[in-house]
C-alpha cells in the first residue's frame, strides 16, 4: 500500500512538473513571439511607416495645398530601392501605389495645365489694362525710364501662384519674397504706364488688380476643375495617412 502511495505520488509529481515546464515552456514562448513581434513592428514602424508618414504630410502640406509640381518622394523612392514596399501592408501598398501612379500624377498634369491658362489669361489681361503689348515694353523715353521683358514674366509668374491659390502671398511654401518682388515689378509697369500714357492706370495697387483677376478666372474651366481634384487628392492622402496610423499603433 505505501509502495503504491510512493508510486502515484511520483506519478503525479512527474505529471506536475511536465505540466509545469510545458506551460512554463509555453509562456516564455508566447513571451520570446511577443517580443520579436514587437521588435519587428518597431523596426518596420522606424524604417518604413514613420518617415512615410512624414513624407505623406510634407506631400499634402507643401506640394498638394501649395499647387506644386517639382515632386520629391525621397522617403517612397528609398522604401522602394531598399525592397521594403514588400513589407508594407498589402491593402496600404496598393492605395500608396494608386495614389502615387494615378491620382497625385493627374493632379499634377491638371496644376501644370491651370498654370499655363492663367498664365496665359493674366498676361492678356495685363496688356489689356495697361494698354501696351509686347513691342511696347522696351519703351524708352527720355530720362532713361524703361520696362523689360524679364520684369513682366516675372511678374506674371509670381502673380499666376497667387491666382491658383487664391490667396495674395502666394501658396503654401512659396518665398516670401515673391510677393515683394512682384509688388515692385507691378509698381514699374504701372508707372511705365503712367509714364507712357500720361493717365491713371485702373488699379492702383496690385491687390486691385489681384481681386479683379480672381473674379475673371473662377469661372476658368481647368482652374475649377484643378481646385476640385486638390480637394479629392487632399482627403485621399488623408485617409490613407490614417490607414497608417492604425497599423503604427497596433
């Protein structure tokens, strides 16, 4: 009887202690996936998430709300040379890649095509309001005061920016000397016109003629339709920002 005591407590010892190693076994296990997991999401958060995301908000911030072209995806471009892509979220790379090859491609061919129109528009309305045209502008008279060509193109190119943005100091992450300088050029050709024409000219300040060619182009068919896709393109960059977000979070 104390042989078969001795017997089962043995046995039940063995099985306590096998039990015991397995769950310990078991939780140092789920310990040790845990935390690779998490040494893998922060690496994957740090190499490719994080510096997408600030990529995201300098896209929306400078190049969508500001209307520019000149496009600089370093952080996509490295992701993409290191062959990190592969390990971004399969739902997140396809929108990324949607995003980047179609919609953000159509609105910056969309900006260059309402750049040139106003371009176009402001140039025309410019001769039009001061009452000159191109072979007028290397005027000279005596006393040496002229206008060139130079000053009018940069005139029309810095005034074109506040036109698309609808805003008289230009877009987001223009130089603040832009409107300055182009202050200065319209002051020249307004007295150029002065000058030349011995009269008043219809506005005064350039801010006049800034609100009096925001009411000329609003109506501007590719200008309309520009700004509608900045609106689109801004909410898509932001919910894929927040798709983001919640895998940084995880």
């Amino acid at each position: 009887m104390v042989f078969e005591d001795q017997a089962a407590g043995y046995i039940l010892g063995l099985f306590g202690a096998s039990l015991g190693f397995l769950i310990g076994g078991s939780f140092t296990y789920y310990i040790n996936k845990r935390l690779q997991e998490k040494d893998w999401k922060r690496e994957l958060n740090e190499r490719i998430y994080y510096p997408l995301l600030d990529e995201l908000h300098r896209i929306r911030d400078y190049y969508l709300m500001g209307y520019k072209t000149d496009i600089d995806l370093t952080e996509w471009d490295r992701i993409k040379s290191e062959h990190l892509h592969y390990q971004i979220d399969r739902k997140i790379g396809e929108i990324i890649n949607d995003f980047f090859v179609i919609k953000f491609h159509n609105f910056i061919v969309s900006v260059n095509a309402a750049n040139r129109r106003i371009k176009e528009i402001v140039e025309k309305e410019l001769m039009e309001v001061f009452e000159f045209d191109k072979k007028f502008i290397w005027h000279y008279k005596e006393g040496g005061f002229s206008i060139n060509n130079t000053q009018v193109s940069s005139f029309i190119e810095a005034f074109s920016s506040m036109l698309l943005c609808k805003d008289k100091i230009g877009c987001p992450g223009s130089n603040p000397n832009d409107f300055v300088q182009a202050n200065n050029n319209y002051e020249h050709i307004k007295k150029h016109y002065e000058d030349l024409f011995s009269k008043k000219a219809k506005f005064q300040k350039m801010e006049e003629f800034l609100h009096f060619m925001w009411e000329k182009t609003k109506e501007e068919g590719i200008i309309k339709s520009t700004r509608k896709k900045q609106k689109g393109v801004i909410k898509e960059i932001n919910d894929l920002i927040n798709e983001i977000k919640k895998i940084v979070r995880i």
